[in-house]
C-alpha cells in the first residue's frame, strides 16, 4: 500500500538554524531517501523551494484565480514529500519516523487512494480477502 | 429443567465468556471489523439452531470460528456474485480456511492482544481508542458507553464508525508490536485504561446509577493486558496495582448519602485488605524489574496510604520521596500539587502553604479546584479563617461534580 509522507517544518526557525545545519540535514536527508529508494520503499519524493515561491490557482466560474502564497497560512510550512510503499500503517510511521525533519517538525502520513479502483464499497472486502 | 433449556443456558454462558475472543479471531481473519461482527451474531445464531438438538461441540470456541468464518464467506459469495475477482477471492479464503483450522486454537490468544492494540493505536483519537475498546474488546454496546460517558449514543457512533474507517483506510495492522515499539505502543493502551477507570471511579461519586461500573471494567482490562503480554509490563502491574489500590477504598469514600469522604476520614477498617495485598505484590515486581514508571510511583504512594494505620501516621517522608521520584519522571503541575500536600502532612501547614505558593501561579493549577481546596485546607489548619475562606470559595467556583461542590460547601459552613 502506498503512502505519502509529506514533510512539514517552521521555515523561519529552520533558517534560524544557520547554514552548516542546513547543509547537514540535506546531506542526511538524501542518504536517508537515497537507502529508501534502493530498498525500493521510496517510489518517488522531493524537497520543495520555500513556501514564498508558492503560487495558489483556483478556476471559480471558469475564472482562473491566481494568488501569491499557500493555501494556508499556518505555523509549520509544507517542505516536501515522500512517496513510499508500506505493508500497512505501523510500517509507513516506522518510515516517516525516521525522516530527517521529523526531529525539527512533523511529518504527515496519508494513505494514497486509488482513483481508479474504487467504484462500491465491497473494496475493502477485497483488501480483505487478499492479505 | 429440559435439556432444551440447559442447553441453552450452556450457550448464554458460552456466549459471554467466548464472545469476545471469537470476534478478535474473526476480525484478524475477515480483516473487517464489521464483517467480524456480523458474522459472530450468524455463528451464535446458528450455534442457537443446532446445538438443542446435535448437543455443544467438543470445542465450542473453535466451532463458533469456523461457523462465523463460513457465514462470512458466504456473504462474500453473494455480494460477490457479479464480481469475478472478488469471487475467485471468496473461493481461496474459504479453501483456505478448512486448512488452517487446526491451528486456530493456539493463536486465540495473541489474537486478543492484536485487537487491543490495534483499537488503542496512536493513530486513533484518545475519545476513539476508549470507545472501540469498550465496544470491541469489552462489549459494551454503543449505549452503554455512552451512558457511561455521557454523551449522546449516536455521537459515540459515529466515533466507533470513523475510527472503524480509518483503521480500514489507512490500514492499521491488526498486530501486537515488537521490540522498542511494543514498550511505546503500550504507554496509549495503558492510558485508555486508567481513563476508562478514572471515568468510572468519578461517576460512582456522581448521581447515575445506571453507569456501567467502567473502574471494574478497567481493572479487568489491565488483568487481561497483563496475562496476555509476553513478558510481565512493569508499568502495566504499576497500573493494575494503582487501580485496585483505589479501587479497595470504594467502600469509604462516600457516605450512603453520597458525600465525599476525606482519605483522613474514611474508615480504614472497611478498605478491601485482599485488593491490597494483591496490589502490594505487583508494586513490589514492578519496582524490583528497575523499568518502572510513573504507573508504579502513583501505586506505591498510594500503597503506603493503604498500609497507614491513620493520615497522622502516615509515613509522609516517605511519601514526599516518592512524589520527589515521581516529579522527574513526570514534571507535572498536578503532581507537585500532590507533593506539596504530602510536604504539609510531613513538615506542617506554613511549610506546606510555601511549597504551594509558586506552584500557583501556573495557570492549570489555578484553574484547578483541587489546588485551592489544598490552599484552604493548609490555611483552615494554621486558624487563618479568611484566607481560608476565601480559598474554599475559588475551589467552588471552579468545582464542577456535583458531590465536590458539596463537600466544599460544606466546608465553608463548618468555617462559620
């Protein structure tokens, strides 16, 4: 089952961190994702520029709105993501518990759904019936 | 009595005492809660129809596994009528299941413990993870929870449903934990059980009597944790021990109008000496495995009340050492709250009112009745009756049970 671990940190305080934290954490979070890709956990992930290069689109009444900053503001700012592939949840946080950031801020695990499998609810019995 | 009869009543009794480890072997093996529900009322049903007249099988427990487990492929098979892959599916458990049936028995068991952590995952709400537990490893029905939590029945639900959702959805494995994690995966179990406890030790203080007895449905789910568990949990005999321990002074901690009595006052000779001596032998297991936390602390303070023959000679230095043991642990305004009160008992009301003084100004003790009625106290005891007085008042004002707001009342009277 695949999983999306998407990175969140205080910005502002990262910043505040200095320059040799910084390079240390990307250089810890790149051995980290680099064995997770080997091992074939991580199927795809990426750090992201700053939220002040975040642009938010909206099509309202077919009028495309664009709008300079995230969605929300909030106290901790989306820093990237990971895609991963996890028998079930205790393996995906055993993951996400141990990405880099997670000491700084917090990571959110989402199960992925499948757009395209879904069409009743006998799926979860099929889920079921496989394990 | 008829045969017809007696069998019947064997069924009731077979019922109660199996139904909850059938449905945690159904659930591991449909992988659905619900789907385990149904398919435990179909196995019970069908045990109702035949046993009257081919007798109880050798192995009810093993026999109710395997009829729920048939009943559910069978509502497999008809939801799965139009749906080719789901029916091959169907047709692989069911071949599966006559194969694996000899092995059922052993892993009954573990499958208790995987339900219970499972219902207390971490990734549960608190409110969730203490609502499945009820219904799913207690049985409580949904009205009975919300009774006793007093809240609406569809609330709770709701809450069982969506936290039925997200174990489905995010698909939280149905597994005890290993290693490191089985020691923090414990700490949530362990704290849906001393909230379901502390629920029920404050209701039977309040005015339901309908509340189902949760601090007896919470001693009997720490027994469980504690003989399921592979290895014996310090912290879960350091829980167990500190529920009894209160659990032995029920008797004497309300009058038979239903006012509070003070630990001071409570008739020591009517506190349960047979809940003691069993919590006394967990404490000292848990102290002596050097893993124990604050579980055991709370337990072996609240075991030297339990072996004083009267408040006065209470060993209170002993008390504050361990409440000294408990703040490192635990740094918590409401544990130096109860370390300041032992400080009194020990070194007097004045030294007692200077260990509380700083710990009033944070603002959880502040809005906490029980730390003005402590101040009152200390103050009532030094003949400040103002200050007492008007401390009693703040505790008032701030009480929200019922039988706390009389006692505290009751307080202000006797001040004249």
């Amino acid at each position: 089952m695949k999983y999306l671990c998407l990175v969140y940190y205080n910005e502002a305080a990262m910043q505040e961190r200095g320059d040799d934290h910084w390079r240390a954490l990307n250089k810890e979070c790149q051995a980290y994702s680099g064995g997770l890709t080997e091992s074939g956990v991580m199927l795809d992930g990426s750090a992201l520029q700053p939220v002040s290069t975040a642009t938010t689109v909206r099509l309202r009444d077919g009028q495309v709105s664009v709008t300079d900053g995230p969605f929300a503001e909030t106290k901790e700012q989306l820093a990237g993501f990971y895609l991963i592939e996890a028998n079930d949840l205790n393996d995906a946080i055993r993951v996400a518990s141990r990405i880099p950031p997670a000491r700084y801020g917090s990571i959110e695990v989402r199960p992925v759904r499948d757009i395209y499998g879904e069409s009743s609810d006998q799926v979860p019995y099929a889920e079921a019936l496989k394990s | 009595m008829t045969v017809r009869d007696d069998t019947e009543q064997r069924i009731q009794h077979i019922f109660t005492t199996e139904s909850r480890r059938v449905l945690a072997t159904l659930i591991r093996l449909l992988g659905d809660f619900d789907l385990a529900e149904d398919a435990l009322q179909e196995a019970f049903i069908a045990a109702l129809r035949q046993w009257p007249g081919e007798g109880v099988p050798d192995n009810p427990r093993a026999w109710l596994v395997s009829a729920g487990r048939f009943k559910a492929i069978d509502q497999l098979r008809r939801r799965a009528r139009h749906d080719q892959i789901l029916h091959e599916q169907a047709e692989q458990l069911a071949a599966r299941a006559v194969v694996e049936l000899e092995v059922e028995n052993l892993a009954i068991d573990d499958d208790r413990l995987r339900l219970i952590f499972t219902c207390c995952h971490p990734g549960l709400a608190r409110d969730a993870q203490v609502a499945l537990t009820l219904r799913e490893v207690c049985g409580l029905t949904t009205e009975e929870i919300a009774r006793a939590f007093l809240k609406k029945a569809p609330t709770v639900a709701q809450r069982i449903v969506r936290a039925k959702a997200k174990i489905r959805d995010a698909r939280i494995p149905y597994e005890v934990p290993e290693g490191d994690e089985l020691y923090e995966r414990l700490q949530s179990v362990l704290q849906v059980i001393y909230l379901v406890f502390n629920e029920g030790y404050l209701a039977s203080s309040g005015d339901q009597v309908l509340r189902h007895d949760l601090s007896e449905e919470a001693i009997r789910l720490a027994e469980l944790v504690l003989s399921l568990l592979p290895s014996p949990e310090p912290e879960c005999q350091g829980l167990l021990a500190l529920m009894l321990l209160h659990h032995a002074r029920r008797a004497t901690r309300t009058t038979a109008q239903g006012e509070l009595v003070l630990l001071e006052h409570q008739d020591r000779s009517l506190w349960d000496r047979a809940e003691i001596a069993r919590a006394d032998e967990l404490v000292r297991h848990a102290l002596q495995s050097q893993r124990f936390g604050p579980y055991t602390l709370q337990a072996a303070i609240a075991a030297v009340h339990a072996h004083a023959p009267s408040s006065e000679a209470t060993d209170w230095a002993e008390i504050v050492g361990l409440y000294d043991l408990l703040l490192t642990m635990m740094p918590s305004p409401i544990v130096a709250l109860n370390r300041a009160v032992a400080v009194a008992m020990r070194d007097g009301p004045e030294i007692g009112l200077q260990a509380l003084a700083p710990l009033m100004e944070d603002a959880t003790l502040h809005d906490y009745h029980l730390a003005h009625a402590a101040r009152a106290d200390m103050h009532r005891r030094l003949g400040q009756r103002e200050l007492a007085r008007s401390a009693y008042q703040a505790a008032l004002e701030r009480a929200s049970q019922p039988a706390e707001q009389r006692f505290l009342r009751q307080r202000l009277v006797e001040l004249g």
